[in-house]
C-alpha cells in the first residue's frame, strides 16, 4: 500500500460509481449460484468489502492508504474469523466418521481463537495464546475425548498382548476414579462415560485372554 498515493484519486468518481452499481447488480445473481453456505458468506462479505475499497478510492478524501488499511482492518478482524469458522464448521459436517468429525470440531477451536486474538487491539498475542491454549487443553470436553477417542482406541491398536492390554486398562480406570473422587470440586469431564468406554475396551481384552488357550490348543 506504500506507493498508492494521498494526493489523488486511484480511480474517477463515475468510473468508481459504475463498479459500485454493476458489483450491486450481479452480485446477487452470482451469489445465487453457490451451494455452500459458508462460501455464499464468505463473497458475500468479500464483494461488500470490494465495494467499500472502490468508494474509498475514488471518492474525494486524499488518504486512501489510511482508508484502505481501514477497511481491510475491519475485513481482517470483522469477517476473515467468522468466514473461517464457518467454512471449517461446514466441511467438517461433511465428513462421514462420528469419531473424526467431533476431534476435528474440538480441534478446530483454538484455531479459531488464536485467529480472534491475532486480529483484535489487544497488542499482548504472547498471553493470549496462552490463554487459548490453557483453555483448550483444560477443557473437559477436550480431556474426554482425548481418554475416549484417543487414547483408549491407541493402546488397543498399539499393545498386542491382552493381559498387558487389560491391567493398563485397569490401572487408566483406577486413577481416573480416584482423581474424579479427588477433585469432585472441580470442572472435569464426564467420569462415568470415560470409566464405560475404558472398560468396554478392558472387557475386550480379558474376552480375548480367556480365549488365548482355546486358540493355542
């Protein structure tokens, strides 16, 4: 933006004007074409902010670099956010499996929020980011999902021998119990949906403990 100039209009008024009047007119009919509700948002608020460029350089106040950098300041914190969350939202609702949709929409919080931060006025990013992080990590929903859809479907998939299988299990549920007893205060997950889960999979386990003999034999 550095060498578009102060003193002059980039564009005339009545060349300006006719943009203005014909992105007004077929904007709506291109609008019209498009499915996806985020990205119908997402021209939308883009054709709105080009509209306001064109008005702010062809338009009698000398400073368009200050009005451009302002209009995309407002783009930037004002639409670019909200437009990303709701194309990220809409995608992941396209996916099939349960389990990856929900970690995706869990995932998809912090960075959504570290976007928020990077685009408002408050100048510490360095805390803030902290902050997001902290909140995401101790959120309770964040916390089951990483027990439930992560770590227990891992150590299945990662430890062959059921015995070992099943006593890690055991030894997951027994300290989950005893921190949920222990911090009854406080905002933690849904103990007993995790505590199921877990020992939904240690009954897997000892089933196929009973079974080894029967296999070897």
């Amino acid at each position: 933006m550095s060498n578009i100039s102060n003193k002059v209009r980039l564009i005339p008024s009545w060349a300006g004007s006719l943009i203005s009047g014909l992105l007004a007119i077929y904007a709506p009919r291109l609008l019209d074409a498009i499915q996806s509700v985020a990205i119908k948002s997402a021209l939308t608020s883009i054709l709105g902010r080009a509209r306001e460029a064109i008005k702010a350089v062809s338009d009698s106040n000398p400073q368009n670099v200050e009005q451009l950098e302002a209009i995309l300041k407002d783009f930037i914190g004002q639409d670019i956010v909200p437009l990303a969350d709701g194309v990220i939202t809409e995608k992941i609702a396209l996916i099939g499996n349960e389990r990856v949709r929900r970690g995706l929409s869990i995932l998809s919080v912090p960075v959504i929020d570290s976007l928020r931060l990077l685009t408002d006025e408050n100048p510490n990013n360095a805390q803030q980011a902290e902050e997001v992080f902290d909140g995401f990590v101790l959120d309770p929903v964040t916390q089951e999902f990483i027990i439930i859809d992560l770590l227990t479907p891992v150590l299945e998939a990662r430890i062959p021998d059921p015995l070992l299988r099943s006593f890690i299990l055991e030894a997951l549920s027994t300290g989950i119990r005893e921190g949920a007893e222990a911090l009854a205060d406080q905002d933690l997950f849904n103990a007993p949906r995790v505590l199921e889960a877990i020992k939904v999979a240690e009954k897997r386990a000892k089933v196929q403990v009973l079974n080894i003999p029967s296999q070897a034999a």
